[in-house]
C-alpha cells in the first residue's frame, strides 16, 4: 500500500440500500404519499410539523431494525489500516458506519440519533420518538427538532471538509445521486484522483476519473482490498477534461 495516501470518502444512501434502508431518489421512494424531499425541508416543519417528526421517529426507530453491510465494514477496515489518513464524510444521517467501527466520520446532513433544541440550541444524543414533544433536558422547553439539515440549511463543518479535500490524494464517493450540493461539487474541490462507486452511473458520473458500477456491498469491499494490497484501482489520477 502506498505510505502517506490520504483518502477522503463521501458516502450517500446507495451504502445503506443493501441494509434495508431506502435510498431518497428510488421509484416507490413515497413515504404516506409524500414525497421525501418534501418532507425534509424547513418550510415542510413549519406547516406541518407533527408530520415531518413523524417521518423522522419512523426512520431513527428503524435503524435499530438494520446492520451495517459489507460495504460500511470494509471502510472500516480500512480506517484500522490508514487511521488519520481516512476521512468518511457522509451524507447520510443514519448511524452505520459508526455501528460498523469507523470513528472517522463526519455527517455533514446531521444525525438520526440527534435532537437539536430550538430554544438553547443544545444538541442532545436521542433515540425515541420526538413527535410526542419532549422537554428538552437543558431547558426544559418542548423545542426539540431532528437534528437534520434540510434544503437551505447550511450543511455540518464544511471547513473540515474542505480541508480534507484540499488535501487528499484520492476522492471516493459511494452511493450517491450528486444531485445535492454542495456534496455533489466535492468532486470539484478534490486535489488528487477521483473515483465514483455506484449501483449506476451518477448524474455527476464523468466528472470523476473513474467510474466503477454495481452494488456497493461488491465494489466497496474489490476496492478496499485492491488499496490494501497496493494493487491497482486508487483511482487514476485526474486528466484533462
Ligand atoms: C447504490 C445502491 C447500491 C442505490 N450500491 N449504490 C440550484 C442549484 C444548485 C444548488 C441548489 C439549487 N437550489 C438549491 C440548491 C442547494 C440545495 C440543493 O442541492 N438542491 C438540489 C435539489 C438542487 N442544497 C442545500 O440546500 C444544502 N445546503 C446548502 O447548499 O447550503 C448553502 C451552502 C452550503 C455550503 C457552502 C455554502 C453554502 C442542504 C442540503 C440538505 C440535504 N438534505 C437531505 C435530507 C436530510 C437528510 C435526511 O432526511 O436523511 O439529505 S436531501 C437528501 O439528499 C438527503 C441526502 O443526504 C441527500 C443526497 O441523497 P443521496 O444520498 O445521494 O441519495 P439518492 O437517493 O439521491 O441517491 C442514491 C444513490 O445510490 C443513487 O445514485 C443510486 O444509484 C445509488 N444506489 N443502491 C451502490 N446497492
Ligand atoms: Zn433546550
């Protein structure tokens, strides 16, 4: 393996797919009629707010109904060979990749397990139900909203992102649609080689050098093992475009 290869991962909903948890832009993607990304806004929460924390208490219940696959084990994995030279930065807000093992991860669309308070802007760890109103356990108020960004909201720690990307030798991203910025630019902001590891070709698929198709629980595992064992398959460095 290459000494001093510093990796930066972006991972989105395709990862997690083959655990049992659907993916945002699928054909039967409806949740009660509506449509997720509907849902997931702030004006959505405004007008309806019983119906957005629904949506969310439905999703964090389930996550204790589902495990980590092949493809969240193998970047873990991996994290145990390179430490502080992998970065995993998700898009999703599921908690698999932690279930996993890897500790380098950084949400930069929140966290399931995560209730933001409103009122003192307290961030607390959560795993029941927010739709019955809790008091928040800072202060007391029923504030409580999932810790999520939704469309218009600034997305988590984009400064770690950046620097990470500014610095990386090789850009993975996995399982994702790049139809959402600003993680859909993150191909752009990259130094190093770049290779995309999807079901199919993405929407932003030729902008990255490489473009590899097929279930994640396949690729991710072929391309961990190929890094590990200094083989081919980092992904080609970035050529003219
Ligand atoms: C498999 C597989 C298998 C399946 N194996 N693969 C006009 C132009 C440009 C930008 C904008 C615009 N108007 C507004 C914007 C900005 C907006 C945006 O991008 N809108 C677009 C719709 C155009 N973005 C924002 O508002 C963001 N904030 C922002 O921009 O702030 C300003 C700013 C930022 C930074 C610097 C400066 C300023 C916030 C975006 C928040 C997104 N939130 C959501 C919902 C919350 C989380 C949740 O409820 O879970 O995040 S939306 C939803 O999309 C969710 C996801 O994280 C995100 C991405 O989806 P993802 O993961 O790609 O899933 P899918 O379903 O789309 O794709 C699945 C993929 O997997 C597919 O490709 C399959 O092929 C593949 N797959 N099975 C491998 N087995
Ligand atoms: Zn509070």
């Amino acid at each position: 393996m290459a000494r001093h290869t510093r990796i930066v991962v972006l991972t989105g909903a395709g990862i997690s797919a083959e655990s049992g948890l659907p993916t945002f832009r699928d054909a039967n993607g409806l949740w009660e009629g509506h449509d997720p990304m509907q849902v997931a806004t702030p004006e959505a929460y405004a007008d309806d707010p019983d119906l957005v924390q629904r949506f969310y208490d439905e999703r964090r219940a389930a996550l204790s109904r589902v495990e980590p696959n092949a493809a969240h084990r193998a970047l873990a994995r991996l994290e145990a060979e390179l430490g502080d030279d992998l970065l995993v930065v998700t898009q999703n807000v599921d908690d698999l990749h932690e279930r996993a093992g890897s500790r380098r991860v950084h949400h930069v669309h929140g966290r399931l397990r995560s209730a933001w308070c409103t009122t003192c802007d307290e961030r607390h760890d959560w795993s029941g139900p927010l739709a019955d109103r809790p008091p928040c356990p800072a202060c007391g108020a029923a504030t409580l909203r999932p810790d999520i960004v939704w469309f218009g909201e600034l997305p988590y720690g984009m400064d770690v992102v950046e620097e990470a990307l500014e610095h990386c030798d090789l850009f993975v991203s996995i399982g994702t649609s790049g139809l959402v910025y600003p993680a859909a630019a993150f191909v752009h902001w990259a130094r190093g080689a770049t290779l995309e590891l999807n079901l199919e070709p993405s929407a932003g698929a030729t902008d990255f050098a490489e473009s590899r198709t097929g279930p994640a629980t396949r690729l991710v595992p072929a391309w961990v093992g190929e890094v590990l064992t200094g083989s081919s398959g980092r992904g080609r460095a970035r050529g003219p475009r």
